[in-house]
C-alpha cells in the first residue's frame, strides 16, 4: 500500500467526564509526507482573536498606496531577461529583485491590487507567458510555478503573483516525489485515493483529488495523465489547469474572503505536470509568516541572516562561560 495509516484513539479526563481524540497517523509513499490528522485540534481556543473582515479590508486598502506592483510600466521593475519583460493579457513577468535561485521570476496575474475571485485568465495568462519565457530563455533546467497568497502564507506584497524558478537538481520534496513516482507508479497512487474517496474530479487532461497525507490543510493536488513538462502542455491544457485552480482558490475564498494559500506545480517526465495547493490562515491585521511555498511544498529554508554574523555577535555574551573552562 502507497497510503497507509494507523488510528489512535486518546482520551483526556476531566472531573465532569472526559473526551477522545482521533487521531490518524498517515503517510503516503509517494509524495513522503506524513501527516496526523486530529479534526477536533480545529477546536483550540486562540489568545489573539481575528480581526472583523473590514477591518482587514482597510489594512489592504492602505497598502495599495505603497503597491509597486499596482504600476506595471514601473521603472523600478526589472526585466524578465536582458531585453525585455514576458506579457499575456494582465499577466507580466520579470525578475524577482530579491531572489534565491540564478533564474527566479515574478508573475503579477491581474491589473488588480486585490481579487477575491479570481478568474481563469489570470492564471491562463502568466502560464502562456511563462511557456513563451522556457521556450525564448531557458534549457532542461527543472522549473517550478508556485504562489504564496497574501502574508499568512509567506507573501510580502499582497497583489497576486506568482514566482517560478529554475534549480539544476529537484528541490528535496520534488526528488521524494520523483522516486517515489517511479517506485510505485502514478496509476496505483491516483486509484489508491480513488478507493479512499478522495477522487474530486477526471477532467480531459488532468485528475483532481484531496490528498490522504496533506501538507497543508484543506489541500487538493491535479496531475496530468500524460507525462509531459509544462511547455509541451497545449493551450487547452494550460486553461484546463488554470479552471482546476481557480475553483479550488474560489472555493477557499468562499470559505473566508481573506483565507490565504500557497500552491506548487512541479514537472518531470516521471509524472508530467502535478500540483499542490493548501490553505494558510486568514489575513488578520498583525499575522504574516515567513514560510511560504518553499518551506512547504520543496523542503528548503530562505534565510536571510549570516550564521556567520549571529555566531560573532553572541560570541561577546558567551565569552564569560569560555572563561570558566580550563
Ligand atoms: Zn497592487
């Protein structure tokens, strides 16, 4: 078995009576995840209490005065390569001014600061204008789309982008990924969560289902049933993929209008075009996470300090305990 997965059933006692907590233990061989899944953990009481939904509009308000990507002809933007920046419908790409790959894009989907619906041709459109950039820019690097939906999941700037980037090895959950497909065979994995009834949907091109082991909440992957790379999907393919994201985004925005989200869709010839995408916390007035779809969905960690620095500077506070060895 490819999903496995073991209940526990704990019991808290209380002087009034007490209550169980189920918990399942998952993992699933394929992506390497595992996952407890405990429904009732949904429950906890929170010492910081949500802000009202206006008041979390007035907060985004306020930053589209300071939103650099509100002016597209922005000088101050860079250029997706030497001459020129990728653009399809509202979709422009450039490259990430901050980055942590050689090769690290943006994508601003819509002219919009903010969308709470999103619609197909916003993700059609930057996938168009990145197929256009693999073909023009780049070779058999492994290439990633991905997306951190406001700050809850790791977005600095609050209009929606995408980022993509280029390693020349997988990313460490991609390589998981990689072996386990080739282990186990994609065909076993998608029927095993068929049989859970985990299966949402068979479009033309691609599955949709919930994953058994999420990494996130509330998570949903699609995967292509042809084993391609994302520049040898044709267009009908890309706005397939484009509909399967935003009804899932749409979904979760429904939920709540502020629910934030990262997503990642990695491509290999061992199992074509597969993506993930779970839901974060909602936008609230002081909450913004340093960890967004690198941490989750590729395994890696972007640090911004110097281990070097920090081991200099406490250095001075230690200096008394070294002083006490002989
Ligand atoms: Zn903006």
């Amino acid at each position: 078995m490819i999903l496995q997965e073991k209940r526990e059933e704990t019991t808290i006692y209380f002087y009034t009576g007490e209550i169980k907590n189920l918990l399942l233990f998952r993992e699933d061989k394929v992506t390497g995840n595992k996952s407890i899944i405990n429904h009732s953990r949904a429950l906890r009481p929170h010492s910081i209490q949500q802000h009202s939904q206006l008041e979390v509009a007035k907060e985004i308000k306020k930053t589209e005065k300071v939103c650099i990507f509100c002016q597209y002809e922005n000088e101050e933007l860079p250029l997706a390569s030497k001459e020129k920046r990728y653009e399809k419908g509202e979709a422009v790409i450039f490259q990430n001014k901050y980055p942590f790959a050689e090769k690290h894009y943006v994508g601003i989907i819509t002219k919009k600061h903010f969308v709470n619906i999103f619609k197909v041709k916003h993700f059609r459109d930057v996938f168009l204008a990145f197929k256009e950039l693999i073909e023009d820019e780049l070779s058999n690097e492994y290439f990633y789309i991905n997306m951190n939906f406001l700050p809850p999941a790791g977005a600095s700037i609050v209009h929606p982008h995408v980022q993509a980037f280029t390693f020349a090895k997988p990313t460490p959950k991609h390589q998981l990924i990689i072996e386990g497909m080739k282990k186990h065979g994609k065909e076993k994995w998608l029927k095993e969560h068929k049989d859970k009834g985990l299966q949402i949907s068979e479009g033309n091109s691609f599955e949709i289902f919930a994953t058994f082991a999420p990494t996130l909440n509330s998570e949903i992957a699609w995967v292509s049933y042809e084993n391609r790379r994302l520049n040898d999907l044709k267009n009908k393919e890309l706005k397939e993929m484009s509909n399967i994201i935003v009804s899932i985004i749409n979904y979760y925005l429904h939920l709540n209008p502020f629910n934030a989200f990262n997503f990642a869709i990695y491509e290999h010839e061992q199992h074509g075009v597969l993506g993930f995408i779970g839901l974060r916390k909602p936008l609230t007035k002081y909450y913004s996470s340093d960890r967004g779809f690198l941490e989750n969905y590729h395994g890696m960690q972007v640090i911004s300090t110097y281990p070097e620095s920090i081991a200099k500077e406490l250095k001075k506070s230690f200096k008394f305990i070294s002083s006490y060895r002989k």
